[in-house]
C-alpha cells in the first residue's frame, strides 16, 4: 500500500525527477507531483511524493525532513487528507 508524503520548502528551481531520484534513494517511488501555481505554472514551494510502501515513506521521512536540497532544509511528513473548503460559512 502506498504513502503519501508531503514535501515542503522545496527550492523553485527543483524539478519532479530530481525530487523522484532524491526519494528513491529511500524506498520505490509510486508518483511526484510538485504543485504550481494556475496562473503562472510556476512552482509553489511545495509536493507530494507517494512512495510504495510505508517502510519506504518513514526511511525518506527519518532520512530527509530538515535535509539539505539545494540550499533549502526540507520538510517532509506524511500527507493530510485534503479538506473540502468550498461549502465553509465564509464571515
């Protein structure tokens, strides 16, 4: 069963194969999805790296969160499940 990662503080400049080839050295890579802004496709700082077992996600975890990638200290825990925010009472 996979687990999904999330990965924060990630430089702009980084890319979704170097993130895979950077989680790969911990355990099999299911997916990477580096996530951009709408408007201008530009990185938001921030992605999710589903790893393919759980054994694999807590070594990346132990391995990576406060490493150093590209001059930047990641973080990196397991992901929350998404809120749906849009039926909220807005004041």
């Amino acid at each position: 069963m996979s687990q999904s990662l999330y990965v924060g503080n990630l430089p702009y400049n980084a890319s979704e194969e170097e993130l895979r080839n950077l989680f790969a050295e911990h355990g099999p890579v299911e997916s990477v999805r580096i996530i951009t802004d709408r408007v201008t496709g530009l990185s938001r700082g921030f992605g999710f790296v589903d790893m393919e077992t759980d054994e694999a996600a807590e070594a990346a975890i132990a391995a990576l969160n406060g490493a150093d990638f590209k001059g930047r200290a990641l973080r990196v825990n397991v992901s929350k499940p998404r809120e749906d925010n849009r039926n909220r009472d807005r004041y």
